[in-house]
C-alpha cells in the first residue's frame, strides 16, 4: 500500500503534535517529515525523514521577497538545498499516494511539480496572498485544524468563496479525552510559537490577585522574582493533567492549546499573540462573538486584572466545549485516507 508523506512545519509544537496524533490512526502507513530534536521525533508513531534546517543564517543575501508564489526562497541557502533534496528523494523513492502539508507553499508546490497530489492545512487568517492562493489551487482539497463556526458567516475580508469550499474543517484536533477537575487556580500557557510570556508582566498580574493561586508554564522572558501565589513550572511535553484541573486558563489563540481548552470546557482567557497573517487574532474574535472566551489584544495592565479575571470566571464553560468533537481526529484521519485511495489508483 502507497504511504501517506506528512510534512510538519516546525515554528511552534502544535504542527507537531496534530500529525503524531493522526499518524496514529491513519490506515496507510504514513512517514512525517520536518526538522525536530531526536527527542521529540524518538516517540513518533511512524518513520520520520528528518530534514536540514533552512532557518536564515545570516551568510546568504536575504529573500527578496519579490517572487509573486513564494513565501520562503533565499538564494545560497544550503540547508535549504539539502531539505528540499531529502524530501525531493523521499517521495521519489517512497511514492506516496498523497501528501499532507502542514504547512508550506514552497513544500505544497514541490509535491505537485514531482506529480504527487496534497492536502494542504489551511490556517485561520486572511491568505489571499499570491502563494497561498498558488497552494491552495493546486491543492487536492484544503483541510482546515479548527472547527467551521470559527470562520464567521464566510470568509475573512478578501477571502475569495472558493477557498471555502474547498476546505474541509477537521475541527479542533485534540488528543484522547481526559476527565476535567476544577479547584488548580489559574493556568497561563506560554508556547513555542512565539517569544514567550514576559515574567514581569505575569509577576504584576499575580500581585494583583492575591486570592488566586497561579501557575505558569512554557517559555518565559526576564526573569522576575514570582511573588508567593505564582509557581513557575516550566516547559511540560504534556500540559494536559495541569490544563484538566485548572479553573481558569490564559494564553494564546494557537490550535493546539484550544483543542486542549475545548475538549476539556475550560474557561478561557484569550490573549492572542501575533502571528502572520492575523491568524490568531483571527480566531480570538471568533471566540469573542461566540461567548466562549473573553479576549485581550495585549497583556492587560496589572490594574485591570481583578475584574477581568471575575468577567473570565463569569463565563459558560458550556460556550466553548460546544466547538469540541470527540470525533475531530477520527474523522479526519478518514478523510485523509480517503483523499489517499482516490488518489492512488492503478498506474498512477
């Protein structure tokens, strides 16, 4: 049987915990491939090609930015030579009946130019930029990590229509059910996709309110002294049991950390962080109009946060575990296969 190639974006965690989770139940046998520590790619459910890193090194002329398909294309680049080699000779060698781009236009097109169709996972956001719409023309079909409410009543502002019919929303990808408790306080998550919380800030906030018991994990700046009902854990592979019994949850719009907040009906303070493309912002005002969040453009003033915290706990939890299916992987899993078997058929 034909694999499935998975390619895995490597800004942030969450590209990479939604491709473990469906390589899992994927019938066909699937290989990821991106750029990760051997101690992430070790606990992989399947082969992984790991790939050269094409990070700016500061030796080659910057991108101009002026080819009208491409995000991503410096010129001198060898680590970007070598990447788009190995994954060139991947699917060469391996012929998979289909890739799924998780997520990159230069990836996406290479796939087509070597005459293997893809799904491509279309972010929140508006992207009617050239290379995007390139990516998503060429695409099999689209296939969006967030559920269909989170895109209004049609497209983001200069959108075009077919973009939305052509997307298949998987919902949030959350990973397998645990049971929620309440009674752990306050939980602020700080990912990988950003430069992280500022300690100050966060010092500020829970100077501010006293009475309630914060924990903090992830990535932080600075390096503020925590007064007594602040407790700095860190980074955690999973953040899940802390998440299951906090009472109230603050961070950023990213997908991975709403599926979690979702699929466990946790009160949730938005704070969305800036990302190309508006795509948090994005979807932090989808939470906002639905009830299922209350939402900050920044980090609030230490001031504002005794009664925003009482706003916070003042919602209905019941608002934002609407937007969870405990189906979401399952059934997205199947549709990748699908779009698999149609693309595999003799002679091909």
């Amino acid at each position: 049987m034909r694999p499935i190639g998975y390619y895995v974006h490597h800004h942030g965690f969450g590209h990479w915990q939604r491709a473990a989770a469906l390589a899992r139940l994927l019938r066909r046998p699937c290989t990821l491939l991106g750029t990760f520590p051997e101690s992430v790619t070790r606990a992989a459910p399947c082969p992984v090609v790991p790939l050269p890193d094409d990070a700016p090194t500061g030796a080659e002329p910057p991108d101009p930015g002026g080819v009208p398909g491409l995000h991503y294309a410096p010129l001198g680049h060898d680590g970007l030579r070598r990447r788009v080699a190995r994954m060139a000779g991947w699917i060469a060698e391996a012929r998979p009946a289909l890739m799924v781009v998780d997520v990159s236009v230069e990836v996406a097109l290479l796939s087509r130019l070597m005459s293997t169709p893809f799904l491509y996972v279309r972010l929140a956001g508006l992207r009617d930029d050239p290379p995007h719409l390139a990516a998503f023309r060429a695409a099999a079909a689209l296939l969006a990590p967030f559920p269909r409410p989170l895109e209004a009543e049609g497209m983001p502002e200069g959108m075009p229509d077919w973009v939305l019919d052509r997307t298949f929303h998987a919902g949030f990808l959350a990973g397998p059910s645990i049971r929620p408790s309440e009674g752990g306080g306050i939980l602020a998550v700080f990912g990988r996709g950003g430069s992280g919380g500022d300690a100050e800030a966060l010092a500020l906030a829970a100077r501010a309110t006293p009475r309630w018991r914060w924990r903090a994990i992830g990535l932080l700046r600075g390096d503020a002294a925590p007064p007594p009902n602040l407790e700095l854990l860190g980074w955690r592979e999973d953040a899940r049991p802390l998440l299951a019994g906090a009472d109230l949850v603050i961070g950023g719009a990213g997908d991975g950390l709403l599926a979690e907040v979702a699929a466990l009906g946790k009160r949730f303070l938005c704070l969305p962080e800036p990302r190309p493309f508006g795509e948090q912002h994005h979807k932090a005002r989808r939470l906002a109009a639905l009830g299922a969040a209350v939402v900050r453009e920044a980090w609030p003033a230490a001031e504002d946060w005794p009664a925003l915290l009482a706003q916070a706990m003042a919602l209905d939890p019941g608002r934002i575990a609407a937007l969870h299916d405990p189906g979401a992987l399952a059934r997205c899993a199947a549709f990748i296969d699908a779009e698999a078997d149609r693309a595999a058929r003799p002679g091909q």
